[in-house]
C-alpha cells in the first residue's frame, strides 16, 4: 500500500491562529500556480480528487491540510507568480505564509515543486533564498517530467542539481510525474523519512519487525548522478549553513518582505 494511502482532508486555514496545534510534523508543498503541488499530493496519496487540480492558475487559495497519521500532515500552498491575483490578495498571502514558513515549528521540511520545463525560475530562487536559513530540508520535485524526453530529463536534472549546491545546503531533487505516477517511490522515501513514518513502511515492505531489514531508505536519494531508469532520482547533499537573509528578503509571494520579527498577519503568534 502507499506509504500516505491514508492520507485525508483535514482542514483549511486562512488565519495564522487557525493551524492545527496538534501537529508534530507537516511538509508544505509550495511552488509556482500550475507547478503541480496540488497534483502531487493526489499522486503520493493515490487519489484523484484530494486536493483541488485545475488548469486555472491560482486554485489553491489558502493553507489546505491532509492528514497522513496523528499529528502528520501535508500542506497545499498556495502558488506564488499567479499575476493575475490582486495586489491585496498576494499581500494576504505574504503575510500569511512568509510567517508561516518561517516560524511554524512542526514543519519539518518544504517539498518545493518546479515544472521541468522552467525550473529555477527568479520566484523559486527568493522561496529557496527566504526558506533555506530556517535549515529545514528543502525536496525539490521536478514535475511534470512526463513533458521532457529522457535525454532532456538527464540534462535538467544534472543543471538543476548543480545550482541547488550553490542555492541550498539542505536540499534534495528528483524527477516526478503525476500523469504517470513516476518519482512516488523515491518521494515516499524521503518525505516519509522526514515524517517518521518510512520505518514502518520497510517493515511492512520486508514483512518482519525488528530484523535489522527495517534499516530507513535515506539512502535512496543518496549520491545518483543521473536519473534512474524509471524517471526518478535523488541527491541530498550535504548540509551547509543556508545562504540568503532570510527576514528582509525577498518573499516570492508579494512584492514587500514582512517586518523584522516576522509579523503573523494576524497578529497571532506562530507555534
Ligand atoms: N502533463 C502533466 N500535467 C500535470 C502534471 N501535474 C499537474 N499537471 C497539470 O498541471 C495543471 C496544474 O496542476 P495543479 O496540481 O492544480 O497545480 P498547482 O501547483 O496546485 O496550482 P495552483 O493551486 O494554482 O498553485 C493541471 O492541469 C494538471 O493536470 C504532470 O505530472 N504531468
Ligand atoms: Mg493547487
């Protein structure tokens, strides 16, 4: 069974003091409109209709959470570069995920979704330059790999890789596709690594507890060069101190950096 199978809506948040206080670890997916972040969570939950896909940039307008296991969750941002979404919206937004992506202390890691076609685009640059100093693991989904040939797979790839090293200390990347559903596996690993569940899925995988087989698949976005065979790779390299200023950067959402000490919107504080 896949490993967020059980994966099922939790709530909606529009307010800083509405997140759930009983997380105790959440992964958000942020990335560009139509980067495919709501797309990804159906896959990785193997559901059609979890999360809301549109080919309308800017479906997701608040933070969406799915329930994976007690105090575990996925979170569906909003997407950044939507131009068409008002200034007063994008400023709402800022003000509620520069904070919250900042200061949310069960979010244990980003899983940042760029389109293979543009990844690296100048607003996942500033999400990669405003969220790296928290030193929280950043997983970047290449998505839609489907588009590419597998040739330009390998090439993106490697490109991408290479500039993340520069842009992020904390950082891993592979290939995804929802239309085909490559790259679930090896983002179960790593995702399910973070959240503390991957464990009891090798236990399942290997059918016995406590027999030394349950050693955690981290390894599995370890060290590959080049895509594997069915699409999908992974590299994680090694921690560096996150580059960047953080505060007083700037935010891909809006057009302005939140005040010094992070100001919550909503004037709440963030736990
Ligand atoms: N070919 C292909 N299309 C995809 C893939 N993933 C998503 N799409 C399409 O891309 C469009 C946007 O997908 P969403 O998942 O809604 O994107 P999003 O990032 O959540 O968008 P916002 O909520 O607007 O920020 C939809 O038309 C999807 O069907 C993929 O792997 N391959
Ligand atoms: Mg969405």
């Amino acid at each position: 069974m896949p490993l967020f199978q059980n994966a099922a809506f939790h709530t909606t948040v529009a307010r800083l003091r509405d997140l759930p206080s009983d997380s105790r670890c959440e992964i958000a997916f942020a990335g560009r409109s139509n980067s495919g972040k709501s797309s990804a969570i159906n896959t990785l939950a193997n559901h059609s209709r979890l999360a809301f896909v549109s080919k309308t940039p800017g479906r997701t307008q608040h933070l969406n959470y799915f329930r994976l296991a007690d105090g575990k969750y996925f979170v569906d941002l909003p997407g950044y570069g939507f131009a068409r979404a008002p200034e007063e919206v994008r400023a709402r937004w800022e003000g509620l995920l520069a904070p919250y992506l900042q200061q949310r202390a069960p979010l244990c890691g980003l899983v940042l979704i760029m389109d293979s076609r543009h990844p690296l685009t100048e607003l996942d640059r500033k999400m990669l330059g405003w969220f790296a100093p928290t030193g929280k693991p950043i997983h970047v989904l290449l998505s839609k790999a489907d588009k590419l040939t597998r040739q330009e797979q390998i090439v993106t790839f490697r490109d991408v890789r290479r500039e993340l090293v520069e842009l992020c200390g904390n950082c891993s990347l592979q290939l995804f596709s929802s239309l085909k559903k490559s790259g679930v596996a090896e983002a179960e690993s790593v995702l399910g690594a973070w959240l503390g569940l991957e464990a009891k899925a090798e236990l399942r995988a290997s059918g016995s507890a406590g027999e030394g087989g349950a050693e955690p698949r981290r390894g599995a976005a370890t060290g590959r060069d080049v895509p594997t065979a069915d699409g999908v790779a992974g590299d994680r390299e090694k921690e560096t101190p996150g580059k960047g200023g953080g505060r007083g950067q700037d935010m891909p959402y809006g057009n302005k950096a939140p005040a010094q000490g992070g100001e919550a919107g909503d004037g709440q504080t963030i736990r």
